[in-house]
C-alpha cells in the first residue's frame, strides 16, 4: 500500500497536518492531524510499503512492543483507508 497523491503534510505551529490538494475535490472534508509517529509512517507510506515493514519502523524508532505497534499501524491505516488516502490496499 502506499498514500494517493491527493493531499500533503504540512507543518503548522509544531502541529503536523494532512490537508487535501485543491485538485482533489472530493477530500475536501479530510484533514488529519498526526502525531510523530503518524508522521513517521506517513514518510514510510510514500513508497510502496506492507503493514509488517510500518510495524517495523515503529518498532526501530520507539520502545513499543510489537502488539502495541501493530495496533497502531492498524488504527492509523484505517484512518487513512477511511478518508480514501491509500491504494492497493490489500
């Protein structure tokens, strides 16, 4: 799976925001506020990556164990799956 082209993540007062492209229209309504490690999947989610390789980042990064990071991957990509940001998903 890997993010649409359809919106981008800005930075604004320390806070990390999805904001839909004037282009996509129909996400108008999607704007999605991340924490760092949503902000560390989505530069993950910039290329082609499976659901194990994000566990895997989360897991490099922080102290979590992998329970705790496959739950949150799971949150987070369905977010994302949700306001239609992602494609092929399986």
């Amino acid at each position: 799976m890997k993010l649409k082209d359809t919106c981008y993540l800005e930075e604004n007062g320390g806070n990390f925001v999805i904001f839909p492209l004037p282009k996509s229209i129909d996400n108008t309504d999607t704007i999605i506020t991340l924490d760092e490690a949503g902000v560390l999947l989505w530069q993950a989610l910039q290329k082609e990556t499976a659901e194990s390789e994000l566990v895997a980042v989360l897991m490099s990064h922080y102290e979590v164990d992998e329970a705790t990071a496959i739950r949150y991957v799971k949150i987070f990509v369905c977010e994302l799956v949700d306001s239609k940001l992602i494609e092929n998903f399986p």
